[in-house]
C-alpha cells in the first residue's frame, strides 16, 4: 500500500488522529488530558497552529488544525513527543507510546470543516463515551455552544461563521447541526477521502497537486497520486448512473446525488445545481440512500456494479 502523501503548505487545513501503540490507553487520567491540552497551548505559541477543534478520546485523539507556517510535522514532533516524554515519564516505562506516525489528511476548509468538526464532536457518542456531545468535556463541543469558555487558543470563528455572522445565532444553529445526526447512521466523511491524503472538490485536488506537489512527489509516490487523480468526475457518475437505471428516474437522481456526494469530491454548492436543489438536499440524500440500500440487497449491488464501472 502506498504511503500516504504528506502535503504541506501555508495556511494548509488538516485532520489529524494519532492512535495509541497496539490501541493502548494514551489517557489514563485526569492529569493527562489537561496536559496534552497544555501541548496543545504550547503548540499554538512555538509553531503558530490554529486549533478549529479537537476531542480527546482514550487510546486516540481528533484535531482539525490549520498551519499557517506549513510546518505540520514540527507541529506533530512538538505535540507527540512532548506528551510522550511525559507520559513515560510518570509512569517510568520507555519506548514508543504512539502506534507509528501522526495521520493527517488535508481537507479543503471551506467545503468540509464544519462537517468534520461535527464527526469530531460526535466522536465520544459513537465510542459509547457520552449520550450528547456536552457530557463530553474533553472535546471544543462546549465552547462552540457557549456553554464553557473557549481556551485562548481554539479558535471557533472560522467554522460557527458558516451559521450565522453573530455568535448569538450561531451557537445554536451548530447545535442543531450536530445534534441532527445524534442516533443516525453517520458515515465518517474521511471515507470520501482519495490517497489517504486529501479531502476536497475536484478543484482543490487539481490545484494542490498541481501547485505543491513537485515532480519528486509525483516519482516517489506515484501509486498514492494515481489514487488521487483517479476520482470521477460529476459528469462521469451521472453518465454511469443514467445508462444503469435507465427509466427509474427517481432511483437514478437519488442514486446519483449520494455517488456524487461521497465520490465527486465536487463540492455540495455544485452537485445541488445539477440537480437543482441546494447543499442541505445533497446531504440528505447521501444520507438516507444507504439505509435504502440495506433493505434492497439488489439495490446494493448495482451501485456497486456502477462503483465498478467508475474504479471506484
């Protein structure tokens, strides 16, 4: 399996997970998740990071972090390895306490970060750590809604604008935005993610590759790019989906609008306008389409005959 590209640029978006070694505990305590909040603050003021959001989990950890200085790595190498050094410390072990390298994926901000600060908030509830993201208190849940303060250096400015251009309407429309997918099947939208490496319109992926990824890049990791530049195009699902079903009109605009959706990497804006409706439809209906597909078996499998024909 290739490995995954690690882009870098100024003012570059990324969702970062670091698991545990062989998915061991890296909190134990109390102590040890204010610490790595304490990382966290230290990595803001030495590197110049921009936390959006973040949630600490028990053997991991989510952040969605944006890098001014393109110095993603020296920001990791601060983060992992100080809050290692401290944790084997205190509990006088050695060796690593992180299984392998940070994973980070590059995501094109304006189309995906406030989903993703929602699957990052939702995170403790699928994990069968909390009923509702508040009874987390180790996630920027809290400070979004305004129900606890928000440290100095998380900022919530960039995503809560998308609901609103004052912060007294906007808390709760992010409110309702979570909670709206509380008890839902809720599919990680990492998985539209191409390379392992980058999460976007079909725009975004062309221009990163074409203006930070050098010929070097492309030499050295030829496989993960070939994945990169293999996604389909809008036009080209819905040529697929069309020649498939044929008269079922219906069928076909639903199957199209959640292919399109989870594989385009188009962004919602554009996808609703070919099918003349706006974004919140979009998602909708790649929302519900996969629940129609588990009461039809032979529904599932033509979309993925159609996922074949794509190489998806």
């Amino acid at each position: 399996m290739a490995r995954p590209l690690r882009i870098a640029y100024p003012g570059a978006y990324y969702h970062v997970t670091s698991r545990g070694n062989e998915q061991k505990e890296i909190f134990k305590s109390r102590r040890d998740r204010e610490k790595f909040l304490e990382y966290l603050t230290s990595a803001t003021q030495r590197y110049g990071a921009v936390i959006h959001a973040y949630c600490l989990m028990t053997n991991h950890y989510h952040l969605l972090l944006e890098t001014p200085e393109a110095n993603l790595s020296q920001i990791m190498r601060h983060i992992n390895g100080a809050y290692t050094t401290y944790f084997n410390v205190k509990r006088k072990r050695a060796g690593h306490l992180f299984q392998g390298r940070f994973k980070a994926i590059l995501v094109e901000a304006d189309a995906c970060a406030a989903e993703l600060s929602r699957y990052i908030h939702l995170n403790p509830l699928r994990a069968g750590m909390a009923e509702c993201p508040e009874d987390h208190p180790w996630s920027s849940y809290r400070s979004y809604i305004g129900q606890s303060p928000a440290p100095e250096w998380l900022k919530t400015d960039f995503i809560l604008g998308y609901f609103g251009g004052q912060e007294a309407e906007a808390r709760p429309r992010y409110r309702r935005f979570v909670e709206e997918m509380i008890a839902r099947d809720y599919e990680s939208p990492l998985q539209a993610a191409i390379g392992a490496s980058i999460l976007g319109s079909t725009d975004f992926v062309e221009t990163v590759l074409e203006k930070h990824v050098g010929k070097r890049s492309l030499e050295r990791d030829l496989p993960a790019l070939r994945q990169l530049a293999a996604r389909p195009s809008v036009g080209e699902i819905l040529g697929v989906v069309d020649a498939v079903f044929g008269p079922s009109k219906k069928t076909a605009r639903q199957a199209g609008m959640y292919l399109c959706h989870r594989y385009s990497g188009e962004k919602l804006r554009e996808i609703g306008k070919r099918f003349a409706v706006g974004p919140s439809a979009v998602t909708e209906a790649s929302r519900l389409f996969p629940r129609r597909m588990e009461r039809d078996a032979e529904l599932g499998e033509v979309i993925e005959r159609i996922k074949g024909e794509l190489g998806i």
